[in-house]
C-alpha cells in the first residue's frame, strides 16, 4: 500500500475515533511541546484550507466523481469531508506550526534554511497535541506565494506528502 494512502487512511481512523471525544480550543498563549528558535517572520499568520488547490484532496474528488457505487461514493465523501475538516486550518508563529481542527498537529522547526520564499528544515512532530510525549522528527516544507502557502512534510522515508494549499486568513 503507497505511504500516502496509508497516511490517508491512517488519519481517517484517527478522525472517525476523535469525534466522540472533546475538541481541543486553540491558545495562542498555551506553551508548544518543544519550543522553537527558528524565525518564520515571513511565513507567520493563519491559512485557511483551498481543497481544490491541494493536489492529494482533488484526487479523491477526482475519485468521488467517477464512482456511481452507492456505499464507495459514501465513504469518500466521508474521507474527503474529514479531510478539509481536519486540515482547514493552519497557523504559523514563531517557529510552531499547527494544523488541524478537532485533531491538532504541532510542528516545531528545530533547524532550517529560507531561500527566497522556500523554507525547508527539521521539525518535532506531535500528531495530536491533546496527547503529548509520543513525537517523531520530519522535514517540513513552506512555500509561500503572494497569500497561497503550500505545506507538506517528509516522514522518515524521505518521500514527501503532497502539499497542502492554504490561503493567508483576512
């Protein structure tokens, strides 16, 4: 099975058991796992999600689209609903990264470089902030363009996640 479906189908398990459990409000103010000391000047703010400029969500749209079989066509809309939901949002700020709604994710940059408008480095991973100790190390991607920020991230096989698209908040 490709990394990225299992990373996909991985995340809807995720998902699906989160929803009976409490959401985790945003504090801009609450202390990150692992503190940063690499600068994201140029890249701090809050996105918003574009599904439809985020290659990895077209696809299964692509897929939903040409599916006529009842029960497939409802477990993608299921995955594809989850997926924007869970990745709506995206908050950069001195250094921390996090993405996800119900389901936070922190990234903090541990080292990096920024050239032109590229940022690529290191990064602790938690996958849910609600359940702390439990981190790995991967390299994130920042690409920003004008208001569009592509995200992505490498696990430890190097291959990278499709980009996320996101657009800087009004």
């Amino acid at each position: 099975m490709p990394l990225k479906v299992l990373w996909l189908s991985q995340m809807l398990v995720i998902v699906v058991f989160l929803a009976g459990c409490s959401v985790p409000t945003f504090n801009p103010k609450q202390e990150f796992s692992v503190p940063s000391k690499v600068s994201t000047a140029q890249f701090d703010g809050n996105y918003d999600l574009v599904p439809e400029k985020s290659s990895s969500i077209a696809k299964i749209q692509t897929k939903l689209d040409a599916t006529t079989h009842p029960q497939k066509r409802e477990n993608l809309e299921t995955l594809l609903n989850l997926i924007i939901e869970e990745n709506k949002v995206l908050r950069i700020q001195s250094g921390i990264i996090r993405l996800g709604t119900t389901l936070q994710q922190e990234f903090s940059l541990q080292n990096g470089k920024t050239t032109a408008s590229v940022f690529q480095g290191k990064a602790v991973w938690h996958e849910d902030i609600g359940d702390p100790g439990d981190s790995s190390v991967v390299t994130v991607r920042l690409r920003l363009q004008n208001e569009r920020l592509e995200f992505s991230f490498y696990d430890e096989t190097n291959e990278p996640f499709e980009p996320l698209v996101f657009r800087k908040s009004s």
